[in-house]
C-alpha cells in the first residue's frame, strides 16, 4: 500500500503488471489455464476488468471452449462487458506483456501474494471499525477474526498428489507399523482392548462418544486424552460444559488414587501430600492444554484449534460435548449437523482426529432396554453419517444403584467404518474418574 504522490490516494498492495503478463499468457497459451486456476481465483485481480477478463477465460475452459483473443472478445461482449475491460483493442495489448510463458505460476504467485496482502488489511480495518463500536464482546470479535485471517492466510496449493506419491506414503507407514516405528494404533486411548477393536484413534476421523448423563463420557474422555499425552500426542481439549479446575482436579484425584471429594473439601492428610505433589507433578509434563470456554459457535471451534495447532502443533482434539456447541441455524436439528460436518471438516484440515462428546434423546429412557442405539443419538442422523466411530457407554449405576453390575460400564462399538463393531467392560472408580479395562471386548456384532 502506497501514496500515488500525485492525489494522495492510499493504493492497495497490487501488482498489475503480474496480472497483465497471467492474462496475455493465457491468451496465448489458453491450455495454461489450469495451471492458473490452481493458483488463483477472479477475485484475486485488483483490476475489475481483469477479474472480468480471467472469468471469462475460465468459463469459457469450463465449457471446453478455446479461450483465445476471439472468443474471450465474444464472451464478453455477449456479456456487455467488453467495453468496460476496454475493448478489443485492450485484450490485444496483454499479449505484449508476456516475456516468458514459463514464468506463469511466479506472477500467479504475485498476485496470490498482492490478494492476501489486501485481505489482511480489510480485517485490520474491520477489527478497528469492531473495536470502536463495541456492539461485540473482545472474545467474540478475537474469535471471529481469528478465523478470518486463518481463511485470508490459508496456502492455496492443491492438496492432490499422484497415485505413486501416495503409495509411497502409505508403504512408508505400513513398514513402521512392521517394524515399531511407528504405532499400530494411531494415537492409543491407553485401554489396549479398545485400541485392539478401532485401531486407535485414527487421523482425520471424527469419533462419537455418546451416553445419557452421569454414565462417565467426560471422564473416559478426560482418561483417553491424559492417555495420549503420556505417550507425547499434543492434546487440546474444549470443556463446553466442565470448568478446567474440575477437569485438572479429576486429574490428579485418578493419578493419586485419592477421592475427588476429598480433594474438593480439603480433606487431606500428610500422608495424602506426597501422592497429590507426585500426581501434580506428573501433570504438568503432559501436552494436553484446555479450553473451557462456554457455547463456543463452530467457527470459534475451528478457529481456536487452528491457531493452537499453528503455535505448538495438535495430535489429538477433544469437544465436550457437541450439543453445547453452537452454530448458524436456529433449528436445533441443522444447527447439530454444521457442528458435527464442521468437527469432521476440522479433522480432514488438520489431520488428527477429533473425540467428540454427544447426549443421547431421552426416548432410551422409555425402553425395558436402555442400552443405546445409533438411531438415539440427539437431534441429528448426520452425527452418525460424519463419524468414522460411534461408541457408547452405558451402567446400570444410572438406573439402579444396588445393581450387581453397578461398577461395570459398558463401551459398545455400533460404528466403525475401517474395522469391526463390538463391547468392551469397563471398571469404573467413580471416586477417583477412573476407567479401567475388565474383559476383553466381545466380537459379535453389536
């Protein structure tokens, strides 16, 4: 941005040379195309009649037509805008600002360069127009924008790879599995039997983990994560409904073995203190950093993780819970399916997987059965669609709890698109947050 030093006109970060040599190129070599489309988009000109001029290009290529100096002249003209991008005699003139063809994709560049460069000074503006204002709270306007520049700075090469590279990737990873380089599990929850029935947790899925309240979901979550973190997986957990002294205090009450009551209440004897500096202490080492800000939108969601995982990396995301997360829509319904197609979506960009929390309808409650099915998940069948695994908890401690099993929880596999479906029994410590596998998982369908 610059003064033209003629009218005192601040001129945005351009460079239209670099659009003029794109375009005279494409004129002439109208097959470079798609080299160019990868790279940039109509809106990333500065000039309005070079946004015209490359949308026609491209749309003429969309419909297998030869975008050369006569057709792209028609295509505007049939379109009334061959006089504002000046005319015949103008499209002509870009053909005399190519040099060398090759060089295509370093002023593509340029122009992707100018076009963030411009975005960038829009959301420094608009968070200037924000902050005088004051119609929105500085943690709403941080999240909003936070996701603007993610957007703004985002790299724009094509993520495609040949069949070959791939098969090297993939070659690459077997072998380490082979040879214990690399994990055969993913990230492993830490319960062996679970990670023998999943594969552990798996980049790019999204995992559902689903109960009625009071069965433990927080808690095998909170395990799942301190699990991870043990073994070096970077872990950030959203605490929509749990504050992060509780969770922390959970913590330390299952590293020590001391109960989370009397931790809460003070209760503790010099004999206590060794165990609870040691769990403390122990603590503190894990890579496992929390947010428990309340009804956070999608957006804020994504945002956040992106921004944690560009400062120290992300292995492992966990949301608790999805319901309390928040979305566009006012129907409950089509508000859950953005969330859940959002925790995918953020999952696939950043290739880890994301554990996520949900409740189940109360409808399970009017069944002799309780023990939950895919078709109770609350307010939305696309929870089900969007998750690599579905798994649910459930304990007769609910709904009795003088039950026999009243200390069993059972984790049921309904889904699990690259592997087999299944139950496993858990222990539950409920005074010390503690899950603990008891039988090794049943291999009948479930």
């Amino acid at each position: 941005m610059f003064d033209d030093g003629m009218t005192g006109t601040i001129i945005p970060p351009q460079n239209i040379e670099a659009e003029q040599a794109v375009l005279g190129t494409l004129l002439i070599k109208p097959k470079s195309v798609y080299q160019a489309m990868a790279l940039i988009c109509s809106d990333d000109f500065y000039k309005d009649s070079h946004k015209l001029i490359f949308g026609a290009i491209t749309s003429l290529s969309a419909k297998g037509v030869n975008p050369d100096l006569v057709s792209v002249a028609d295509f505007l003209s049939t379109n009334s805008d061959l006089n504002k991008v000046g005319g015949p005699t103008y499209l002509a003139s870009l053909t005399e600002y190519v040099q060398i063809t090759g060089r295509i994709k370093n002023h593509c560049r340029i122009i992707s360069d100018k076009a963030k460069a411009r975005r960038f000074i829009s959301i420094a503006q608009d968070l200037q127009s924000s902050c005088y204002e004051g119609k929105e709270s500085i943690s709403d306007i941080t999240n909003r924008l936070s996701s603007d520049f993610i957007t703004a700075s985002k790299e724009d090469d094509s993520n495609t790879q040949t069949i070959s590279e791939i098969s090297d990737n993939v070659m690459k990873e077997i072998k380490g599995k082979c040879d214990g380089s690399i994990s055969p599990y993913g990230i492993s929850t830490g319960i062996h039997d679970l990670d023998e029935l999943t594969g552990g947790l798996q980049k790019t899925d999204l995992i559902v983990l689903a109960a009625r309240p009071g069965v433990g979901k927080t808690t095998l979550a909170l395990n799942i994560a301190t699990n991870a973190a043990q073994k070096g997986s970077k872990v950030l957990f959203f605490s929509l409904e749990m504050s992060k002294e509780k969770l922390v205090r959970k913590q330390i009450s299952s590293r020590s073995g001391i109960k989370d009551k009397v931790l809460l209440r003070g209760l503790l004897n010099e004999s206590s203190w060794p165990k609870i500096n040691g769990a403390v202490k122990s603590l503190k080492n894990l890579p496992i950093t929390i947010d428990d800000s309340s009804a956070l939108h999608i957006n804020q969601i994504q945002a956040r993780a992106k921004l944690q995982d560009m400062r120290t990396g992300i292995d492992l995301i966990v949301v608790d819970y999805l319901g309390l997360a928040r979305g566009n829509s006012e129907n409950k319904t089509q508000e859950t399916t953005e969330i859940s197609a959002g925790l995918k979506a953020l999952a696939k960009d950043l290739k880890v997987p994301v554990l996520a929390l949900a409740q189940l309808n109360r409808s399970v409650e009017s069944r002799t059965d309780k023990r939950p099915q895919l078709s109770d998940l609350r307010d939305s069948g696309s929870i089900e669609q969007d998750a690599s695994v579905v798994a649910f908890l459930y304990s007769e401690r609910v709904y009795d709890t003088s039950h026999p099993d009243a200390d069993i929880t059972e984790l049921a596999i309904r889904k699990n698109r690259e592997g087999e479906t299944g139950m496993i029994k858990l222990s539950f410590d409920g005074a010390t947050s503690t899950f603990m596998c008891i039988e090794k998982y049943q291999e009948e369908q479930v």
